[in-house]
C-alpha cells in the first residue's frame, strides 16, 4: 500500500539526528564529552584518570638491516 506524504513525514520524525551532549571541565573549562575524561587536563568527576605529561624519550639501538649484515659477513 502506498503511503501519502503525512504518513511518510510522521513515520520519519524519530529519523533525525541529535548534537553531541557537551559540558564544560570543572578545572579547566573546556568542552568535554560526557562521561569521558577532559583531554586537556585527563580528569574525570575530579579525579586524574589519564596522565598527561610528557615522557622523555629514549634513545634506542638501531639493528642492522639485513643487506648490512650480508656485507659485514663477506
């Protein structure tokens, strides 16, 4: 059965789509997700649950390659 165009506009009311839910962080003001960790500061509900500073690198050994091997072995 075909449908009119009232029927087909009601049938999709619930189709549309919604915004994203923001807050604002508590210690640094900036929107945030909800129920997700402040990518800024990396608390969640008052608590630092990621941490954010930096480590320092370290310096690893390189391995050779396998073409450098086959000449050091000659």
């Amino acid at each position: 059965m075909r449908h009119n165009r009232s029927q087909r506009g009601s049938t999709r009311s619930h189709h549309g789509l919604k915004g994203i839910a923001l807050t604002k962080c508590p210690d640094c003001n900036i929107a945030v997700m909800r129920h997700q960790a402040c990518s800024n500061c990396g608390k969640y509900r008052g608590k630092v649950v990621i941490n954010l500073e930096k480590k320092p690198k370290t310096k690893t050994a390189k391995t050779p390659k396998k073409s450098e091997k086959k000449a050091e072995a000659k």
